[in-house]
C-alpha cells in the first residue's frame, strides 16, 4: 500500500505545540486531516466515550472526547480514505511497558490498529524537575520528533514493517543537538511506582525513573526505549496491539478440572 492522507492527533489537544510541528512536517508530503482532542486528554489510555460533539477547525476537526474518540470516529466516518494515523507529538515522553496503557498518545496508535490501519505514536521526552510540564516549546523543540515521524511515515510501510508491527512507538529528545540517531528498542520492563499515605486519608504516587533519568543513572540497558533518549538517540519499538492470547499458559488442565467440579 501507499500512504497518501494521513489522520494527525494526539492527546495534548488541538492547539499544542507539538500537533502543529508534526502537521507542518507532514503535511510537506502528505494530505494531513487532523482529528484532534478539544482539550488535554492526557493518560485517558482508552476510554472511548457514548457520543461527542464534533467542529470544523482550520486543519481539519476538533472533537469534545479522547484520543480514542478521535481516532474511531476519524476512520469510520470523519476521515475513512486515512492510510495512516499519526498520534503525537507527546509534550513527554511514553517510555516503559507500564505506560503504554496508560498514554492517550500510543492508545490511539492502538486503536488504529484495530482498524488494520499503519500507525505511529510520537512524544519528545522533556528532561526536568516536578513543573517540567509548565515549560513552553516552540516548533523547533520538535525537530527530532518530526524528522524521524515523517521518516517512518515515507518508509516503513513500503519497507514491510507494519506486516510485522502493528504500530511503532517512538520517542525522541528535544532538539537540542544537531542529530539524534534512530535506535530500534523494546520497552523497558523496569516498573518502580510506589505509593504512600499523605495523612489526611489520600494516598499519593510516584514514579521514581524520572529522577533516575534526569541523573543519568537510567536503569536500563542499550537497547531499551528509555536508555535511547538518555543516550540522545531516537528510540522506535515495533509493538503488537495488546491482549495477544498465549495458547501454551497451561489453562487446558485447569478448564477440564472445572468441569470436573462443577459435573460433581
């Protein structure tokens, strides 16, 4: 297949800074119709809602829902000549096996998937403190992020790897270096949440690999998403849509033992 109209969103919502930088990049090349989220749908994973209200907006629709909503209602009725789907970019980064699920950004690259559609998730990891959030990008922050999107979207389909993949995930440093060089990774399994009573009946988390990172003592070996963007590089994992049976578990025993059980 060609890819020839592409369908850009994201979980940030419509007016951030990094849909805009992935669309300009695109759009170069490709037609780009943007079916994005109204406002920051941020960790929604993939809450999919009943209905949602839908706008005209200058690069395409703004839809008052997820990353999901946005994608289900792009390629079955917004957008359905889509080729491709394009969720990004992340202001920060979707790193580790932990977060996938979690991320609005890779759910939607799931959710295109499901349509039998190419997809790509893009966030830029934002080194900092606890208000990295509150920093401002501007387009050229995301010049890594984009080059390497557009890269994938020119050559990976003609290239087979979405006969093998169903989506990519890709992260990639600010572009504060002239080149960030493409490394194919596997998501970190390193999980190290932690929860703890604050006293007034509330329990507070956090999640302490972002310190880890900003250190540079990343717990993680070459080869794995969150050591490429340490390193500088930009990671891509080829990744499968979730909840893939496993036909060996050894529930085959288990199942005659209940119908044993409930035959007595």
């Amino acid at each position: 297949m060609t890819v020839d109209r592409i369908l850009l969103t994201n979980d940030d919502g419509v007016d951030a800074a990094g849909l805009r930088a992935l669309y300009d990049t695109l759009a170069a090349e490709y037609a780009v119709t943007v079916v994005a989220p109204a406002d920051d749908q941020s960790s929604v994973g993939r809450r999919l809602s009943e209905d949602v209200a839908v706008a005209d907006h200058e690069l395409g629709y703004v839809v008052e829902g997820t990353p999901v909503d946005c994608v289900v209602a792009g390629l079955d009725e917004l957008v359905p000549e889509a080729d491709a789907v394009v969720a990004g970019c992340n202001e920060g980064a979707n790193l580790g096996a932990y977060t996938l699920g979690r991320s609005g950004t890779v759910s939607a690259a799931v959710e295109a998937a499901f349509f039998d559609v190419p997809a790509v998730a893009t966030s830029m990891y934002v080194p900092g403190g606890d208000d990295w959030w509150k920093r401002e990008f501007e387009a050229t922050d995301f010049a890594h992020a984009a080059r390497a999107t557009r890269f994938l979207v020119d050559e990976a389909v003609d290239a087979g790897v979405f006969d093998r993949a169903d989506y990519l995930n890709v992260n990639a440093p600010i572009a504060d270096a002239d080149r960030a060089p493409l490394r194919v990774t596997t998501p970190s399994t390193w999980y190290g949440m932690r929860a703890e009573r604050n006293g007034d009946g509330r329990v507070g988390f956090s999640d302490p690999i972002w310190g880890r990172m900003n250190d540079g003592d990343v717990p993680d070996p070459v080869g794995t998403d969150r050591r490429a963007v340490v390193d500088g590089e930009v990671s891509v994992s080829p990744l499968s849509v979730p909840h893939a049976a496993e036909p060996n578990a050894g529930l085959d025993d288990l199942a005659d033992a209940y119908e044993a059980a409930i035959r007595s």
